[in-house]
C-alpha cells in the first residue's frame, strides 16, 4: 500500500524519497494505534482543535460511525495509509532538507505534464491551480534558504498571507461567511505584531526555519483551516492539518508556535501531489454535500467566536490588502512608465511615510509663520490710506486694549487646540494639521517674528538700538524658543498622522505636561510670581519625562526622538531668558530704588484704557519693539 500511495505520487523512483521512510514503513510493520495515540494526544492539547473535532462528531447520524466503516472502509483505509506516508515524509523532510529537490523536481514534472488531467472534474479548478503553483513556488525558495543557510530572499509572512486569502476568497464563493473572517482576521494578525514572546519573521538557523507564529494563531489556523476543508467537500484532506509531524510540537506553549511552518508547507505539498492519481478516494466525496456545507458553517461560526486572535479593524485588514497589492505588484497595468518616477525607486513605503510626514511639517511651518508675517503687516506696516491725491502708508501700529485681549484669549484656548490636534492625528484624522496650526501659531498673531525683530538690535550700535542689549538678547533667546518650539510640537503632529510615529506613553508623558503648562499662562497678568513658580515646577517633570523617554522615542521612531531633543532645547532657551529677566529686572528695580534709574528709559503705553488683568504698567523688557528706529511696540508676553 505504502509503495501504491508512493508511486501515485510520481516518488516511487527517487532513492532519496524511498531511503526516508524505509524505515519506519517499508521495512518494519508499523502499528496504527501508534499513530492515531500520537495524533489523539496532539489534538486533545488544544481545547479549540478538539471542540472542532467535537462539533464533526455531533454531526454524524446515530449510525454514522458504522456507516463510515462499512460504505467508505475502503477509502477510509486509503486515507489512513495516505495520512501514515505524508506523516512520515513530513518528519523527515522537515531535517532532511535536501531530499526536498526530488518533491520539487516531481510537483513541476506533475504541473507540467498531468495538471489538466488531475483538474478536470474538481470543483474548484482555479483554487487547487493557484494553491499548487504558490505552494511550489514557496517550497522552492525555502529549499535555497535552507540550503544555503541564508535568510529568505522573500518574504514568508506576504507568501502565507497569499496562502491563506486564496482560502478566504473560496470560502466567501462557497457562502462561509464566518470562516472567511477568520481567515481574514489570521492573514492581518501577521502585520499587527507577534504576541507575547512570539517572532512574527522567519529566519534560517542551522539549516533549520525557525519562525515563532504564536500557539494561538497556530491554533486559531489549524482550526479555521478545518472549517475550510470541510466547506470545500475534501474530508480527505483534514489529515494534513493534524498529522503527528505536524502538530506533535505546536500546541506546547513554550514553543510559541515554532516548528510549525515548514511540516506545514511539506505537508500542503505532499497532499497535494495526490491529484496526479486520485484513485482510491473518490467515492468519499459522494460524502453529502448539504450536510457538510451545513457542518461548515457552524465550524465557522465557532471559529469566528472562540479563535484568539489580536483585535483586527477593517482598516487593518485593507492596509494589509493594499501592501500585499502593492508588494506583489498584481494591481499595476503593464505600461513601460509604470513606476518611473524616481522616488518609486529611491524609497520603500516606510521611507516614504517619512517623506510625506517632512512634506507635511513643512506646509504647517510655511502656514503657520505665513500667518504670523501677515498679521505682523498689518498691525506694523498696513495703516489707514489717505484716498486724496498723494496716497500715502502710514506706519501707525493697531495694537490696541482690545486686540490685547484678544491675544490673552488665544494663549488661553491653545491648551485646547493642542489636546484635539494630538487626538486626531492619534486617529489619522488630516483636520489636526488646521486645529495645529491655529492653535500654535496662536490665529496668527506674530508672536516669533516680533521677538525676532526686537532681538536683532542686539547686532545694532549702542546709539541707534531702541531697547537695552540685555533686553534685545533676551527677546531674541525668546523667539529662537518660540520658533523652534513651534517645529518641534507641528513636528510630532505630522509624524504622528502619517504613522510613523506611535502615540504611545513616551511620546504622550511629555506633551500632556506641556498641556496643563499652558493652561496656567492666565496667571502671568494677575500673580507673576505664582505663574512662574508652576510653570517652574512643571518644567522640571517635562524635562524629567522627555531625557527619561529618551530610549524609548529612539526606538519608536528618530523623528520622535528629534522633536523631544530640540522641544527640550527650545524650553532651555526659554528659561535662559527668563534667568536674564529675573536678573536685569532685580538690577533696574534696585537702581531705581537708588534714583540712578532715568525715567526716560522706561516704556509708557500710548493706550490709558484701565488693563483688569494687571496692576502693573508693562516694562521695557517685556514688549517687542518694531518699527525703524522708532518706539512702535506690540506689548505681547513672555513665553
């Protein structure tokens, strides 16, 4: 029998084949009951495997089992010894890797030369097809791997994924809803990360593929591939799935799932070389069809509510879809400049995310510093235009009681702006980058570029620069903080809609200290010294959280870690200028006491509205001075 099943297969004249399973099965008798103790022991390991076992068995009818053992014996008995001879093929092979050139060389001469004669009459023609030229073509490139000792040159997980969606698909024809899921939801687990302890990427050690899948997505497969088989009419066909050589490791938990890949694809393959003579087994597929699409469907919906699988969104699922697409380049037309644009070439699609998150980060900055030169044209440049002849600009500022207020309420509502902005682009949500820029750049009001201009007299002469040197150098520490801060929070932002930063608890600790930092800002016009005290007390723990998460920004992205480090910079230039504030402000405060202070020196408000949010008249040091030479100044605070 074992020599009939060989010679169906086109094995009986490879030595190398013969030599594996003399043995165990040409040379000595070898007893059923091992085998079947053996497969009973694997099953009963898995609660989800034997529930299925257990769901076929209440199908039967009360005289089921003597019905199976006497219409179908002898197909029974075939697939018995066909179960025995893959078995035994597969756990040798699985070591013996280079007798799998003879399975090779006989599924191409089986292709080649008998493919129509083994398809004609199956149901599903173009399934079993592409499931036999993808099943030799991954055999094929894990024998290169193996025996070279190399790592794949392919990708195993995008060849599985393919493996199990040609199921899928067959399982949707046939009406098996449920199942189709599940297998959809085992092809998108593969992209969404190994479980605990689990290596989702297969690798060559010692002429042996080591891939760690994970004893749950092992069991939800052999489970949800049950269910498949059983929909699709070949009964005969569950032996592949719970062989000893198969499933003798895989449900131990220490494993994860290892050693289950390769006796897996032997297995596939072996039985599908049975196609080339199906004699001996067709008579079980006069096995009923309505019942068995009935046993079908409620496999799948035991599936579909007990697999354990990571929790999968549609949008998982079609992200999957599309690399798969796009890696296989099955959705391209065949058209010579397909994919010549250079950055097709340059960049894989992870290099291209961060592409697209610096494009995005860009127009936030153009926007936002965009707005900020508008407004500061027109509260400085732009004035009232005398309509009679000889029209004329006037360099009057607008900055007014009124437009003061204003600016309060925009530092008032940032904090808000901020918290929305990071929840969206936590969703993928394009709407954070308006909410970003608006809220950051504060509706425009040119708060880095007026520091930037009153600090530049710092480079003028003694006699022509408005302010003091300290306070020019202190508004410009201001606004290199406020510039670089504002890249570094629109920075994380983009990176973080694109996907290529992940919004975990690195990256959320420092910001959302950030957020009640601002939320505070109200304090600075009713009791400075308790703005200053919170704000100092927060600071250190962003600062503590961003060098403490530093590590882990690194390793969720370099972008990531970017924004912390130059966040962190902008905050030491910003407390950099308050030390010079606090400093020169004690200074002139005692020499005024002393009345060696001129008071000419002081800045006096044009406005004489009363301010209800301070007591005191703003200085000289906490205003930004624009204008040519002259004393035009927009009294905006301190960051």
């Amino acid at each position: 029998d074992v020599e009939l099943y060989l010679e169906r297969m086109g094995l009986l004249d490879y030595p190398s084949i013969i030599d594996l399973i003399r043995e165990p099965l040409l040379t000595k008798t070898t007893s059923t009951d091992s085998i079947l103790n053996a497969t009973r022991a694997a099953v009963h390991s898995s609660p989800l495997v034997s529930q299925m076992i257990c769901i076929a068995y209440r199908h039967l009818p009360d005289n089921g089992r003597e019905q199976m053992t006497t219409v179908y014996k002898d197909s029974i008995s075939y697939v018995f010894m066909m179960a025995t001879v893959v078995d035994a093929l597969t756990s040798k092979l699985a070591v013996e890797y280079e007798a799998l050139r003879a399975i090779l060389e006989v599924m191409q001469e089986t292709f080649e030369n008998h493919a129509e004669a083994f398809l004609d009459g199956i149901t599903y023609q173009e399934f079993i097809r592409d499931k036999y030229t993808g099943i030799m073509a991954m055999l094929a490139m894990l024998y290169e791997s193996i025996s070279s000792n190399e790592q794949p040159s392919f990708s195993m997980k995008e060849a599985v994924q393919v493996n199990i969606l040609e199921a899928v698909k067959a399982d949707i024809s046939s009406g098996h809803a449920e199942n189709a899921k599940v297998g959809l939801a085992l092809a998108t687990a593969m992209d969404m990360g190994a479980p605990a302890g689990a290596y989702f990427e297969p690798h060559i050690d010692n002429h042996l593929l080591k891939w760690e899948l994970g004893s749950h997505w092992v069991e939800a497969y052999i489970s949800w591939n049950l269910a498949f088989v059983v929909g699709l009419g070949r009964v005969e066909a569950i032996f592949k799935l719970i062989i000893p050589s198969v499933t003798n490791t895989i449900f131990l938990r220490a494993e994860n799932g290892n050693g289950f890949a390769l006796p897996r694809v032997i297995s596939l393959a072996l039985t599908l070389m049975r196609f080339r003579d199906m004699t001996g087994t067709s008579n079980l597929a006069s096995l009923n069809p309505e019942k068995l699409d009935t046993l079908a469907g409620e496999m799948g919906r035991f599936n579909l509510d007990n697999v354990q699988l990571p929790p999968v969104t549609r949008q998982d699922a079609e992200d999957m879809l599309f690399t798969l697409c796009q890696r296989g380049r099955i959705c391209l037309s065949g058209y010579d400049v397909s994919e010549s644009f250079p950055l097709d070439r340059w960049l894989n699609d992870e290099e291209y995310k961060v592409y697209v998150g610096f494009l995005t980060w860009f127009i936030e900055l153009i926007t936002g510093f965009g707005m900020e030169a508008f407004f500061l044209y027109w509260f400085v440049v732009s004035g009232d235009r005398d309509e009679e002849e000889g029209i004329k600009e006037t360099r009057t500022p607008k900055w007014s009681y009124k437009t003061d207020l204003c600016w309060r309420m925009a530092q008032f509502v940032f904090p808000i702006f901020a918290l929305v902005s990071f929840g969206l682009a936590a969703h993928g949500n394009y709407f954070c980058i308006l909410t970003t820029v608006i809220g950051l750049w504060k509706f425009g009001f040119p708060e880095s570029l007026t520091y930037l201009h009153s600090g530049g007299g710092i480079f003028q002469k003694n006699t022509k620069r408005v302010l003091p040197f300290h306070s020019c150098l202190e508004n410009l520490l201001n606004g290199l903080g406020v510039v670089i801060h504002h890249a570094s929070a629109s920075s994380i932002i983009a990176f973080v809609v694109v996907g290529v930063v992940t919004p975990d608890r690195s990256v959320m600790d420092p910001i959302f200290i950030l957020f009640l930092q601002h939320c505070f800002v109200m304090l600075r016009y009713i009791h400075k010294p308790i703005y200053i005290s919170v704000c100092l007390f927060l600071e250190v723990f962003f600062e503590w959280a961003v060098i403490s998460h530093m590590e882990a920004l690194c390793i969720n992205h370099w972008t990531a870690a970017m924004a912390g480090v130059t966040m962190l910079f902008a905050h030491w230039l910003f407390v950099l200028a308050g030390a010079l504030n606090v400093f020169y402000g004690v200074t002139m405060f005692r020499q005024e006491k002393q009345g060696v202070l001129n008071s000419k020196t002081k800045y006096e408000p044009e406005s004489t509205e009363p301010d209800p949010w301070s007591r005191q008249e703003p200085s000289v040091t906490n205003v930004a001075v624009v204008g040519g030479g002259t004393n035009e100044a927009i009294p905006l605070a301190l960051p």
